[in-house]
C-alpha cells in the first residue's frame, strides 16, 4: 500500500493564479482532511470530507476549494492563489469506524506539498 | 475556543535520560487526545492515542499521561536515543468523534544528543 500520496511536492505560483492539489488514498478510508501547516501555528484544517460527495469546512477556508469526487480521492483547489497562502499543505485520511483496526482515531499523513505564492 | 499550548522552546536532552513534553489546553476537555511525531520535511506520524477516561497510556518507550483537571497530557520518553530527535504534536478532539476533526499544537523539538 502506498498509503497517502500527495501532488505535487513542490510548487511555486504568482499571485492571482490557479492550482489544484491532489491526494490520494488506497486504505478505503471514509474520512479525509486537509492542513496547512505554518511556522509556529501547527496544523491548522481546511476542510473535511466524512465520505465520497461531502465536505464541511474547518478552521480556515476561505480561499479554497475542496473536491471529494471518489472515496480515494481529495483535492484542494486555490482559485486566487494569495502571499498568505505560503504554506506547507498536507492531506490526511482516518479508518472507518468499526474498521477492526484497532486505532480507528488515528489519522494518516501524505508527505505534503510546499506551495509558495510569490 | 479551544487552544493548545505546548513548549516552544527546543528541548535538549542527553541519551539515555526521559524527555518529558507537556501539552496544555483551555476551556473543555475532549474526548481523546494525540500524540503525533513529525520529522523535517515529512507528514505527521502517529504515536499515540489517549481517552478522557485513561489516566496513562504506554507503547513501548514511550508514555502518555491525561489530566482532565489540570487541562493537561505529558509525553515521555524513556531511555531516549539520537533517533528520538524529532517534532512532537499534540492534537485535541475538536467536537465529536465522528468527524475526527483534531485541533494541533505547534509542537516541541526534540533534540537528543550522544
């Protein structure tokens, strides 16, 4: 398996532009997240998807679009990319209730995407 | 709203003693509480999961206190080796379980020398 894949590693954007992160997820887990992780902030939701078709907002929206087309996948969309947008951007996923897991609260972590806005 | 405090400060360490880091929180208690390990240009990885009713969690060298009166999660690390050097999160239950929606604190450095 290999877990949560994230695209692109690295990206450098002007401001007023537009991009699309993607994840990916092969654990056929329900729930997914994503965070911006900022220097003395911690990591800090955007939005959360309990399932294929849903998603809810988190802590700090604005700015961003979010996409659950399947149960694999989850995309973060900047429409206006802004300086404050700098940041670090992971996605994560969580095992489904009554997964037998063992740990069903835990969340899995993507490798994350640097994203600069200059 | 719910806030998170954990030591800013980098802690320094030598091998072969306990790290101890604390993560500290305001207003309610949640349902469960994180610990999350995270190295340098990597995602998070987690370590440990306690609940409002457990006192203390262990896994291996690793322990994790929950005081729901002082507001308050202590991580240790036992017997800490150089490979230990890492950030350390702590993350709250944000509402309810069902979402698993967590709120993290910044982190501490762990800096463990030989």
């Amino acid at each position: 398996n290999a877990g949560v894949t994230q695209t692109p590693k690295f990206q450098v954007l002007k401001t007023g532009q537009s991009m699309t992160l993607q994840c990916a997820q092969d654990m056929n887990h329900n729930s997914m997240y994503w965070y911006r992780q900022d220097p003395g902030m911690g990591l800090r939701l955007i939005y959360y998807s309990a399932s294929e078709g849903t998603t809810d907002k988190g802590e700090v929206p604005n700015g961003y679009n979010v996409s659950r087309l399947n149960k694999r996948e989850f995309s973060l969309r900047l429409e206006s990319a802004a300086p404050s947008q700098t940041s670090v951007y992971f996605c994560a996923s969580r095992p489904n209730a009554g997964a037998g897991t063992g740990a069903i609260d835990e969340q899995f972590f993507g490798p994350g995407t640097r994203l600069t806005v200059l | 709203s719910q806030k998170i405090e954990q030591n800013s400060e980098a802690l320094n360490i030598q091998e072969g003693k306990t790290a101890t880091l604390t993560c500290n929180y305001t207003n309610y208690s949640p349902a469960y509480l994180q610990w999350y390990r995270q190295d340098p240009g990597r995602g998070p990885v987690f370590l440990l999961l306690i609940r409002e009713n457990e006192k203390e969690k262990r896994k291996e060298r690793l322990k994790v206190t929950f005081d729901t009166t002082l507001k308050q999660s202590l991580f240790h690390i036992t017997a800490s080796q150089p490979a230990d050097s890492a950030t350390y999160l702590c993350a709250l239950l944000r509402g309810s379980s069902n979402t698993g929606k967590l709120i993290f604190g910044q982190g501490t450095t762990l800096q463990v020398k030989p």
